[in-house]
C-alpha cells in the first residue's frame, strides 16, 4: 500500500529501504480500514517516512525505543502548529506500535503532589467510611489537590503549620473563578476536608467552622427557554445540504421535541428506533428510567435522512457518529459545542444558553398547552414531581395569574 501512495523518487526509495517500511504500510492499512480517506493517508505517509528516515540515521537505535525520537525529529521545525501537526500523527503511529509489541512502554516519572500520603488517607475515608460515589470521590479529591497546592506554593511543608489567613486566601482567591453556587460546592467539600484534617490530628485547630459559604436558595435561579419562533431560526441556521447539517438537524429536532439531555441524545442506538410501531425508546436515563415516545414525522424524517444519506458506515450500534475517521459514537460535548455554534448563528448568544435550554423549552410547551403536572413529570423523565418544581418557574401564564389580585386585569 505505501509504494502505491508515494509519487516522487526520493520517498519511493525511502518506502523500499527505510526500517520501518512494514510497521508504516500496516499502519496505513489500518487508517483506511476506519474510513481515513486518501488524502489524509498520502499526508500521514509523507511524514512517517520523513520520520522513519531520521530515526535510520541514528546511532543505537532501537525501535523499543522508537518514541524517544519524536521530540529530537520535531525540533528543527520553527512553526509551532507544523510542529504540532507532525507530532499529532507520529504519536498516534507510535502509539500503534506500542500495542502491536514493538515499542516498550515509556518510562516516565512523574513526581507526587504535595502531601500525596494525606490525600491518599482521605481518599481510603471517603471510600471506606462516607462510602460516596466514585465521581464524587474523584472531584474532592482534584479540589484538595488544589488547595494543598496551594498551601504548599506559600512555602508550607508541613500541614501542621496551616493557618486560618491561608484558607480564606485561597477561597476568596477561587471565587473570582466560579459561580456562587460551584463556591458553595467548594467550600464545602474544603470544610469537609479540614474537618478530617483535624479529627487525625493533622492540623492544631479546626478552621471548617470559621469557613462562610454563600448562602443558596432552592430554585433561586429563573431557568431561560426559547419560544418556538426562537427554536425555527436555530434549525433554520443549520446548512442541511452538508452531512454534519443532516447529523446536527436530527439531534437539535429531537432536544427540542422531547425535551432530552444531551446525553441522551448521544446514546440513542439503532435499535431503540421502531419504524413500524413509530416509537422512539429512550433507555438509561438521568435517574435510570426509560421512556418511549410517539415518533413525530419531522423526527422521522430528520433521523432518515441522516441515516441513508449522512451516517458513516460503521459497525456501532449509537446513531450519532462523528464527521471525521477514525467514525465513533460522539458525546454531549459535541453536542453541546454544535449548539453553541447555532445559536451564534441564529443570533440567540446573548445570555448563557446550551442544550439543557431546549429541556426548558420543552417543559414551557407543555406548561403552555396547560398539560398537567405529573404529565409533564413523565414527559420529561423525572422520577419525582420534586425535580418538575425548577421547570415550574418558568409558567409565566399561571404566575401572572396568581400575581393578580380580585378586581385587577392584565396589561
């Protein structure tokens, strides 16, 4: 396959030669058989000869040691993006090799954190004696790194010599950084683990009762919803001709119409599509439900011409899939970024609006056509009525009502 790519002389002896000849040729047998075209494979074959060639040239070489020559190939390159560009293809290639057998693992050593034994304690705690959830260890545990870097940066090695000026430096330092609802989350999760630091002895006096954190109201937060005139300029401002226009249309048309989290939406399989019965299945929601909908035509429609005309051919069961080899399934931040793009474009940008806005949306709808409450529950996908009450705020035709007294009239 390689000597079929190559034109010019000097890279066709190159191929014939080069050590690496056969590793590059399996390689590029491996970018085609994802659906790499060929003017990225010619790209890709340009490069990992220029590659193989340098590394021929070195003394003790050894292709066990292969990506310890990277770096040493890309430094003669001034520009910053070419160099970044050639080192986004050699890795992957290097990366290949490693897998196949031929490369050893790299051999770097990373230094711990400041006060990595401490932190390994409160993670066995929190674990064994709190029994919370893995992601929830995981954030404490990147927040607390944060606050022991921290501390250690103002010259502090032993946790012991913590003082109260430290820990209010910091949370007054990180405020500038989140909302006030990620401070609240924050300071608790630092107050949480100061009080931990003490109850071991590790620190003299307990400062997690001196930490104020900004006080949080339920639902304080009116959520913001798009009208329908709002929700056709979006699907309006996508290009339907192209492929990522087709893919983009169908996931936009099914958060407006069914009100899905983004993470639904990437999830949907083949299957959980019945084109006889006009159903659309959505499994494993937010709180581990299913729902299933009426097909609407529009989605149909939309879904279909994705599917004969757009999808990449794959053996993945999920829909969505991205625009470029290597084609995998694609995830909510893709959806969330093509979101962002539209509403740009549909000049809708000018507060904080995402994919979550068409769920609201949805939910105004239905509020709108005066459906009752528990409907809307299970439209939704909530469990609980508990979880419909945010939604609530924004039926601005029955709060207006209530906003009046006897004897008055609306404007």
């Amino acid at each position: 396959m390689l000597e079929s790519i190559v034109k010019r002389p000097d890279k066709l002896k190159l191929a014939r030669t080069c050590s690496l000849r056969n590793h590059i040729n399996h390689y590029l047998t491996h970018l085609s058989s994802l659906g790499y075209k060929k003017i990225t494979i010619r790209n890709y074959a340009r490069i990992l000869l220029n590659f193989a060639g340098f590394v021929d040239k070195q003394k003790q070489y050894h292709i066990r040691n292969l990506s310890d020559w990277i770096e040493p190939f890309l430094q003669p390159v001034k520009k910053l993006y070419y160099r970044s560009n050639k080192r986004n293809i050699i890795r992957p290639f290097v990366r290949f090799l490693r897998k196949e057998g031929f490369v050893s693992e790299p051999t770097v050593k990373k230094s711990s954190p400041p006060f990595w034994g401490i932190v390994c304690e409160y993670e066995t705690f929190l674990r064994e004696q709190r029994n919370l959830a893995n992601k929830t260890i995981g954030y404490s545990i990147f927040y607390c790194l944060k606050f022991l870097q921290h501390i250690h940066d103002l010259g502090i090695e032993d946790i012991s010599l913590l003082q109260y000026g430290m820990v209010q430096k910091f949370i007054l330092m990180e405020t500038q950084y989140y909302s006030r609802v990620s401070i609240k989350s924050n300071t608790g999760t630092i107050r949480q683990f100061l009080a931990y630091l003490k109850s071991r002895g590790k620190i003299k006096k307990d400062f997690s009762k001196s930490i104020i954190a900004p006080k949080i109201y339920q639902h304080e937060r009116c959520p913001k919803y798009l009208t329908a005139k709002e929700i056709q300029a979006i699907l309006s401002s996508i290009d339907r001709r192209t492929k990522i226009g087709k893919r983009d249309y169908a996931i936009l048309l099914l958060l407006a119409t069914y009100g899905l989290r983004s993470k639904e939406a990437a999830q949907l399989k083949l299957e959980d599509v019945e084109w006889r019965q006009d159903k659309i299945h959505i499994r494993g929601r937010k709180v581990g439900n299913n729902s299933a909908y009426p097909l609407a035509p529009s989605v149909g429609e939309a879904l279909l011409s994705y599917l004969k005309k757009a999808r990449p051919p794959s053996s993945h069961r999920k829909i969505f899939l991205t625009s470029v080899a290597p084609y995998k399934p694609i995830c909510r931040g893709v959806i969330w970024h093509q979101v962002r793009k539209y509403l740009c474009l549909a000049g809708l940008d000018e507060w904080r609006a995402s994919t979550h806005t068409f769920r609201y949306s949805c939910a105004q709808r239905l509020f709108d056509d005066e459906f009752p409450v528990k409907v809307i529950s299970d439209y939704l996908g909530h469990r609980c009525l508990n979880s419909t009450q945010r939604y609530m705020k924004i039926d601005i035709k029955h709060l207006r009502q209530v906003a009046i007294s006897s004897g008055e009239e609306m404007l």
